[in-house]
C-alpha cells in the first residue's frame, strides 16, 4: 500500500537553493487598491490565497485518497427523535366551602351560572310569607274579627256593665282635686255631698233631651252633687249608661256635635238636689252651666251642671265652655260655674276610664 500523502504535498515549495530572491515589491501609496495579481509576486513559491468571498473546494473522497481501504457503507441519514407531547391530564375541579366570615351580603355569580337556587328559594319563602300574611289580613277583613277589635268590643261591653259593679266611691269619689281647673288656672276641690240612687232617665233631663238620647236607649243613671270650697257654688255629675253599641254611640255623638244640642239652652241635664245640705235650692231655675259629652268607646254620656247654692235664678244660663272663654263677662263666668261643670265631669269621666281595664282582667 503507498504511503499516504503527506500534508506538505499541498504545498508548492521550490527546493532549488539557487533560484533568485525576488526583488522587493514596490511600495504602494496609502489609499490606493492594489492591482490583481500584484500580491502574489511577492512569495513566487507561494499559491495565491483565496479571496473572502471565494469558497473552497470540497476535499476529495476517501476512495481517492484511500484506493486500497474497503468501501464503508453509507448510513443513513438519521431522523430527527419526535418528541412526545405531554399527555393530557384532567385536572380534578375542587370546590371550596364558604368559609365562617363569609357575607351573605355579597353574592359571586359563577360563570355560565344561569339560576340561582338560594336565591330563588329566598323568593320562593317571601312570596309564600306574604301569602300567608295577605290571607290571614283578608280572612280578618271579611270575618270582621282580629284581636284588638276583640279587645275594644270586650271593654266596651264591661264598660255597661260598671253602674252595678263598681263602688260609688269609686265612681264619685267623696272629694275630687281639681289642680288648675279654676278660672285663670286655680285650684279647685270640690266635696260631695250627696248621692243618687240609681234610676232611669224619666226624671234626670228635661223631655227634649230624653228625646234626643233616645236613640241610644236608656239603661241607668248614676248622680252625684258636689260643692266647692266655699259652698257658695253646687255642681251635679251624672253618668247614663245606655243601650247602644259602638255604631250607634259614634252616631249619637256626631249629631250632638253636628247639630250643637250639647249648647242648647232647652237640652240641659237636670241637677240633684238634697235638702239639708248646701244644694237644697238647687232646682231647674238655678242651672246656670252645663256640659254633655258622649263616649265612643263605651256605652256612657257624661253630663255636669252647675249654679249658685243659695238658690239664686239664673235668666241667662250658659254653655261651659263659652262661659270658660277669656274675657267672658256673664254671671255663671265670673263665677267660675263653667269651670265646675267641665272640671268635675272631665276627672269623673276620667276616673270612669281607669276602672274599665281592671273589670276586663280575669281573676287568675
């Protein structure tokens, strides 16, 4: 086998030890390219060097360079590895429980959510509530029933029935304070010198005021007459339970009030008088002022009238709550005879009222 070429044969050199040094190339003038072929002179012995831009030849084969070496096979050209894909894996959906502090306030829509079933269930419970609610408020429309108006029409009924159950004293107590009932805010005490026993309406008022309490119907009359201090003025407080309920009472006392009975001198209640005591001349020509109140909530009209004790006639009797005016300058006025009147049957109305709760209570 020949030896292999050595890596000099490549190169070109001139073992002639005699052949001339080339002279020196001239020197080229800065700035200035150099002509072809100008560097290759220098170095004679030397191939020219390629330029940049050329490329170089491929080597030759292995079986030119190796004629005696056995032919090695081709491999092939290797294929590129695929790389695998990551398998797909199915991440788990966790749901997480409201925690404590949550606030119910706030609501998180998810999405693709379309119902909400806790809050269609919060609907489902208001709607039905107000069904609920909207049916028992009809049922008590129209069965006219519900438990305050239990409560008033039981009062109302125990209310008739007080004339027979309750105390005199309790009714007509033997003194009543009237603080600031006076003319100009004076005090005023009155005492109760006598007692009426109970009786019907045939004898308490004149015919045309038992005419227009007809309505009402009459059941009893309870009376009592008072003095003042100085037992120079007589006042007598009724009390007529009637027969009417509520309807008719509302009824009575809106044509008092629309046709003014209660100021007419023809309508006033009578006194109650005893002898041997300071209203033994109290009679019919002695009233000087009255008043007449008709309850609503309680079968009862409560009346008052006054005059002067030592049986003096009163030509120009007046309503208590005009002679109660300022500046009213009549006889009952000056005397302060309207302020008894309505002093004595608003605290006698107003002790009334107070027994009325505790005859409804049931003995426990």
């Amino acid at each position: 086998m020949p030896a292999p070429p050595s890596s000099f044969d490549f190169f070109d050199f001139s073992t002639d030890a005699e052949a001339p040094v080339p002279e020196a190339p001239p020197v080229r003038p800065a700035g200035t390219a150099p002509r072809p072929g100008q560097g290759a002179r220098r170095f004679p012995g030397l191939r020219p060097s390629r330029r940049p831009d050329q490329t170089s030849p491929p080597p030759p084969p292995a079986s030119a360079r190796f004629p005696d070496a056995p032919p090695v096979p081709e491999s092939p050209a290797p294929r590129p590895t695929p790389i695998p894909e990551p398998p797909v894996v199915e991440r788990p959906f966790v749901f997480f429980g409201r925690p404590e502090a949550f606030d119910d306030n706030v609501r998180v829509r998810r999405r693709g959510t379309r119902t909400r079933p806790r809050a269609l269930a919060a609907a489902a419970c208001v709607v039905l509530g107000f069904g609920l609610i909207g049916g028992a408020v009809t049922g008590s429309w129209l069965t006219g029933e519900s438990s305050a108006g239990d409560d008033a029409r039981t009062e109302f009924a125990a209310a008739g029935e007080l004339w027979h159950s309750v105390p005199v004293d309790q009714l007509f107590p033997p003194t009543v304070q009237g603080d600031g009932a006076g003319p100009g805010g004076a005090d005023r005490v009155w005492t109760r010198v006598a007692v009426a026993p109970d009786t019907g309406c045939a004898n308490a008022f004149d015919p045309l005021l038992r005419k227009a309490l007809a309505p009402a119907g009459c059941l009893r009359v309870l009376r009592a007459t008072y003095t003042d201090a100085t037992r120079s003025l007589v006042t007598t407080v009724g009390l007529l339970f009637t027969k009417a309920d509520a309807r008719a009472m509302t009824s009575l006392k809106a044509r008092f009030e629309k046709d003014g009975l209660d100021r007419r001198t023809d309508l006033m209640p009578r006194p109650y008088a005893v002898g041997n005591t300071a209203a033994a001349g109290f009679g019919d020509d002695q009233r000087a002022s009255w008043t007449v109140s008709v309850l609503t909530d309680a079968p009862v009209v409560v009346y008052a009238v006054s005059g002067f004790a030592d049986g003096r006639d009163v030509t120009a009797p007046q309503p208590a709550e005009d002679a109660m005016k300022p500046g009213a300058t009549t006889d009952p006025a000056q005397a302060g005879l309207g302020h008894d009147a309505q002093g004595l049957a608003d605290r006698v109305e107003r002790g009334f009222r107070k027994t009325v709760p505790s005859a409804t209570e049931k003995p426990s």
